[in-house]
C-alpha cells in the first residue's frame, strides 16, 4: 500500500462524502477527523463506533482506519505532523514530551476524542472558524488558521489527558510519562511487565520504581497495568465482534476462567454478562 505523507507543517481539507476509501494505513501525520455532518460507522483497527455530527476522532500514524457511511456526510481534516508538535505549539521541551506522549497513545483509546462536555461546542466554533477563514482567504487567514490549529490540537491533548492516571499533573515529569508510554506498548507482551525487567529497562531500582510510580500516577504498578489492560479489554467487548476466546488470546490470559476473573474484579460482572447488558 502507497505510504500517505504530508510535506508541510499542516494541511486543512472539507470535503463530503457518499463513500469512502478502504481502511488506509501508512502515513507520516496525525489526522483529525471532525464530523460537520452526517452519521455512519467508523472503523480504526479492530473495532467500530457509530459516528455522528460534532464528533471529532484522531488516527495516529501506526492506525488503520475507515469510515462506512449510512448518508451523506461531511468531513473536516486537520493533519499535522510531529514535528509540527515539536517546532509550533510548544517551545517548552517538557510540555512537547507530554504532547507527544498523549497523541502517540490516542489510538489505546479510540472512539471520539472529546471527552469533555464543555469542549464540545468550543470545538465546533473552532472548526466553523477554519472553514470561514479558509473559504474567504482574507489577509492574514493562514495565519489566524495556524493559530486556530493550535488550539485545537491543544483542546484534543486536554482530551486525552482526561483520562490519564489520576495523579498526572500538567507539569509530570518526563521519567513517568516514558514509563506509561513503555507500558501500554507492552501491554500484549506480560514478560515486558514485570517490574524487574521494566526496572532495568530504566535503569531505575525496583525499590524506588514502585515508589516513585504510585507518587506520581495514583497506583501500584500493577494496578496501573491491570486497570489498563482491562479498559481495553472492555473497548473490545463494547466496540468490536471479537470472541471471549479471541480476546484471552489478544492479551495472553491463561484460560477464559483467568480473563472471568480479573474482568470480574473490575467490573463486578463476567465480559459476556458485560457484553449482553451493554450491547
């Protein structure tokens, strides 16, 4: 599949749809996706969710994603690349880390990014505004839209940041974020976690790891790791056909009475009495 790529800082693009393409892959940019108008599915990796008007979704480069669209619909695009991240919105060394971190891990939670309520009609006036200046192209409009971007972008990292461990703070430190992001990369790999071989990855003691983890998230590290794993074993309950079975195996658990378990530990119920009740 040709590699998609965009070679400027940012590009914006409205455009309507009957149909549209096959899952893509392969790019070198994050993609914001706001739905002007119009309702259908979207698919991003192995799961789906209904889309509708004023939601906003966001496909990391590693995503594979598409839309099925039940009538006619209307897309804004916003794609950046990081080192637009890196170079534009924040001149802040730490702050980037931060940014970065929170858009490379969006994809660990898929679905429409705006989880906060007041946001919601702050974007869309965001968006409006885009699509204005980028019809009339007065003096200055590339500019002011560059400006505008940057908000966005910055609302749709508050976004994810909502949902980050509860002791996460603006101002987290870099070792942290390093070793959440570690983490949820080696979610699907259960010798990656263990906290003597992520102790030595970071060349931090065990002693001071479990320490310095619950200070600065909230959790153990195994709270932390066995809370994440079952969120998204509860997106694929919620947003996807996969089996039981299939999910035991997706997330290496020993049997479908070890997944009963620990999904029952944190939710109080089985994942098919989950599943039944929610579907």
């Amino acid at each position: 599949m040709k590699a998609e790529n965009i070679y400027v800082p940012f590009e914006v693009e409205y455009k309507e749809c009957h149909s549209y393409p096959q899952a893509r892959r392969s790019r070198n940019f994050f993609e914001l996706i706001y739905i002007v108008d119009g309702t259908g599915v979207q698919y991003i990796n192995k799961l789906k969710f209904n889309y509708r008007k004023g939601n906003l979704f966001l496909i990391t480069p590693q995503d594979i994603h598409s839309f099925d669209i039940a009538n006619l619909s209307s897309f804004f695009f916003i794609r950046f690349s990081e080192h637009y991240v890196k170079t534009v919105i924040s001149k802040d060394k730490d702050a980037v880390k931060r940014m970065e971190y929170i858009l490379q891990n969006a994809s660990h939670r898929p679905g429409c990014i705006l989880k906060n309520k007041a946001d919601k009609p702050f974007i869309a006036s965001l968006i409006e505004s885009i699509i204005r200046e980028n019809t009339n192209q007065q003096i200055y409009f590339n500019k002011i839209i560059e400006q505008i971007v940057n908000t966005v972008i910055t609302i749709v990292a508050r976004n994810i940041a909502l949902k980050l461990p509860k002791n996460i703070k603006e101002n987290t430190g870099e070792p942290v974020l390093e070793i959440l992001h570690y983490i949820q990369q080696n979610v699907f790999e259960p010798g990656m976690l263990r906290a003597e071989v992520i102790s030595r990855h970071f060349g931090i003691s065990l002693a001071y790891l479990g320490r310095y983890f619950k200070k600065q998230t909230g959790e153990t590290l195994q709270q932390y790791i066995s809370n994440y794993k079952m969120r998204l074993v509860e997106s694929r309950l919620l947003h996807s056909d996969m089996r039981i079975n299939e999910i035991v195996y997706e997330f290496n658990f020993t049997d479908e009475s070890h997944l009963n378990r620990s999904f029952k530990k944190y939710k109080g119920i089985s994942p098919t009495e989950f599943r039944k009740s929610n579907s």
